[in-house]
C-alpha cells in the first residue's frame, strides 16, 4: 500500500501487532475502499471479482485490518491460505532473511537448499513411510497437472476420473476436471479431453448410502464408462472445497484407494485446501490412513506465498524424464523459505490440535442455531460449513446462503460461501484465531440467520 492508504492506524495487543477485536469504525465499505474499488474498476480485468468491497491493509490472527480501519474477523484465510497467520513471526522472520540474501535463482538453472529442505519435510510429513519424492510448483492448479503428466507418464495410459463437486483449478485441464460451470469454466472451452467423472459420497443427499456402496457405484462407472486399462489416474480431494466441504461417508476413500492399487491406477489425492492440519490432522488422508500414491499440496503450505507441490512413491514421481517437470519460479526461493517456517510454526505451536478444537467450537456452535434452514453442519478441524435448505427440503437456498453472508460482512466477518448450488457457508479461520473471535463471529452469524 501508498500513501495515505497505509494509515489504518491500530493498536498493539498481539505479537501480529493487531488488537484481537472485531470493529467497526465505517459502514462496510468505507470511503476509502470505496475510492479503491473504483480505482480497481477502472484497472483491474472485470472477470477478477472479490467477495468483500474492501481493501486490506494489515492482518494477523484473526483479524483483517482494512484501509479505513475497521478489523474484521478472518473466518476465510484468504480461502485457505494463512493457517498460521496472516503475518506470522516465523514466517516473515524466515522471508526476510531470504530476501536479504537472494530472492531468484531459478532451480533448474542454480539450485539452492530451501528447495531441498521443503522436499524433504514434505516427503516426512505426508502419508506413508515408502520412499518418496517431491516436485515444487506455483498453484494448486498447477501442481494438479503436474500430477497427471507424471501419473501419464508412469502408467503409459491418458485417461482421468474425477468425481461430482470437484474442484481442481482454473486451467484448461483443470477446468475439465472442475465440476461446477459458473464461475470456473463456463465460456471458456473447449477442455481437455480424457477426463471423467464419478459419483461422489455426498452423505447429506446420498439417502444413508454408506462408504462401500458409494465406493461400488462409483467404481462401477468407472469400469463400464472408462476401463481400468486405460485409467492413469484418478484424482479425489478427501473433502471437497468448493465443491461444498463434502466429506464423503467413512470407508469412500480407503476403497477407491485398494482399488486403485489392484488395478495399477495412480490414486491422487488433492490436499491443496485441506493439507497442512486444516482438517486436525496433518493431511485429510490421515483420518482413515489413507496412503495417496501422489498428493497434491498448496495453500496453507507457506503462510501466503505462492507454493504448491507433488509429493508421491519415488518410482512414480521418477518416471517424468529429467526436464520434464519444473518452471521459471516453481519453489521459489522465498516461498521455500516461509514454506519451512510455517511448517515448523505448525509442529512447534500445536496446530493441528488447535484445527480440532476450532473445529470442535464451531461445530457446537452452528449445531445449537437447530435452524431448520440448516440442513447440514459437517467437515472436520478448521474446514466447516453449513448447507442451507428451503425448511422441510433438501432444496438448496442459494439465496440464503449469499444474504447471510452479505449481512455478515456487512457485520464485520469475513464468511465465503461454496457449493455447487452456491447453497454453503464454509469456515476456513486461521488456526492462530482466538476462542473469543470465533465465538463473537458466530454471534454475528447467528444474527444474521435471524435477519
């Protein structure tokens, strides 16, 4: 920020340097945003949308600061992104040093060790004890496709599945294997081909089917429509993100992963929103010991900086030849270096437990409304939503789910809505957020359902 959009003027009570307190000193937006957001019409593409009318100025904990100083509540982590902060202390203790000493090499050209570093905690960190390697990339999306050109290149094979509610990136590829048309893919084709798509487990709308029937009639349409011959991959975010916060029914995963085994399919799993104890386990695989032959991370995986990765069985990450993977800025060096920071932030200050005690809160909290709107409440850690209903249906009240959150921020707290109806209120807080706030924000939120 310049000039005078820097004085948001806040004071001290917090190593972020920000109070921990919702407040409003302007209706939402604010001159000053609004100046800003008519400077942004006049600039900006007008296909770049944002959720809230206001700008940023500083953020930390569980609070967004904007430019005419009101500090909001972050229940949204820029989608999942700051788990450990929006400024963490480690995080930019780790950035400025780096940046002091360079800030591009480029690793293909002259590589350095935080690369190295950031490879081997992720071939720690993620599930399973078989021998493993890592590729750096930019985005989630990015990495998605990383993960099907080696799954490609070790099978010999070119088809995809991917499943209902998917959401997997804004790529050409990507795109054909996101589910939801608006906003992501519509006007924009063609796509890919040799991508197809499966049911999900969806227990809310599945009629009580459990795990291994939803396993069966997914993989039934996977070897009648598909074949597992000619089957790469197939790729399953744990929980869905912007497909709903779907958590399929116990069992889902584990079978289409043994499937997967039995017929030399790679099993990809997409931990770009629920990786790095989001969901209060280090990785959503975790919960039923799922062991992905790949996994795809981003987000959350360094504080805010542009990282993303696929970490995977040795002999099936090695099977690209060498040249095949990398790019310009993939494992950035200052992205390596805040990378190792919030992950050392997560291991050494608890936050994977944290994930469930927020996740535990929030639960409790969403499920005492007993709204009649509310048709669901579910996810696990940091990562919960409600799906919101017409009374006495499963209809989807997209209406509802935008007018409650619009009423929120108007409120102060940041909420976003998912879903393929647009019909969810998903909750992505930091993990560094206080009782007090979530507390406060669903005070807020239950207001809201009552306008």
């Amino acid at each position: 920020m310049t000039g005078r959009f820097r004085n948001w003027g806040m004071t001290t009570s917090t190593d972020t340097g920000i109070r921990q307190q919702r407040r409003l000193e302007t209706a939402i937006p604010g001159p000053l945003s609004r100046e800003l957001m008519t400077r942004k019409g006049a600039a900006v593409a007008a296909g770049v949308g944002t959720t809230m009318p206001v700008f940023a100025a500083a953020a930390g904990g569980g609070i967004v600061v904007d430019v005419d100083g009101n500090h909001l509540i972050d229940l949204g982590s820029g989608i999942a992104v700051t788990t450990v902060g929006a400024s963490n202390p480690r995080v930019v203790a780790a950035v400025r040093e780096q940046v002091e000493a360079f800030t591009h090499t480029c690793f293909m050209v002259t590589p350095y060790e935080g690369y190295v570093a950031v490879a081997e905690s992720l071939n720690r960190l993620t599930p399973g004890d078989h021998d493993k390697r890592t590729a750096l990339f930019n985005s989630g999306a990015e990495a998605v496709e990383n993960a099907v050109k080696i799954a490609r290149s070790h099978t010999g094979r070119h088809a995809v599945v991917v499943f209902d509610h998917a959401y997997h990136g804004r790529t050409n590829l990507t795109m054909a294997m996101t589910a939801k048309s608006m906003p992501y893919k519509h006007g924009f084709g063609p796509f890919a081909s040799e991508v197809y798509r499966a049911p999900l487990s969806y227990p809310f709308r599945d009629g009580g089917l459990d795990g291994a029937e939803a396993a069966r009639r997914a993989l039934e349409v996977v070897e009648k429509q598909v074949g597992a011959a000619n089957l790469a991959a197939m790729v399953i975010e744990p929980i869905q993100g912007e497909g709903g916060f779907i958590a399929p029914a116990p069992g889902f995963l584990p079978a289409l992963a043994e499937w997967c085994r039995a017929n030399g399919v790679v099993f990809v799993a997409d931990e770009v929103q629920t990786g790095f104890a989001r969901t209060g386990d280090w990785f959503a695989c975790d919960h039923e010991g799922v062991v992905p032959d790949l996994i795809v991370t981003a987000k959350g995986i360094a504080g805010g900086l542009p990282l993303s990765a696929v970490t995977g069985r040795a002999e099936i990450m090695d099977a690209a030849h060498t040249g095949g993977l990398g790019g310009t800025y993939g494992g950035n060096p200052l992205a390596c270096a805040a990378a190792l920071a919030a992950i050392e932030t997560i291991e050494q200050d608890g936050l994977v437990a944290r994930a469930r005690e927020i996740g535990a809160l929030l639960t409790s909290r969403l499920r005492a409304l007993a709204d009649p709107r509310i048709g669901d409440v579910r996810g696990r850690g940091a990562m919960i939503a409600v799906e919101l209903v017409r009374p006495g249906s499963l209809d989807p009240d997209p209406a509802l789910a935008k007018a409650v959150a619009a009423a929120a921020h108007e409120r102060g707290v940041i909420v976003l809505t998912c879903g393929t109806h647009g019909n969810v209120l998903r909750f992505l807080p930091p993990l560094t957020i206080s009782d007090e706030l979530l507390h406060d924000a669903m005070d807020v939120l239950a207001e809201a359902l009552r306008a």
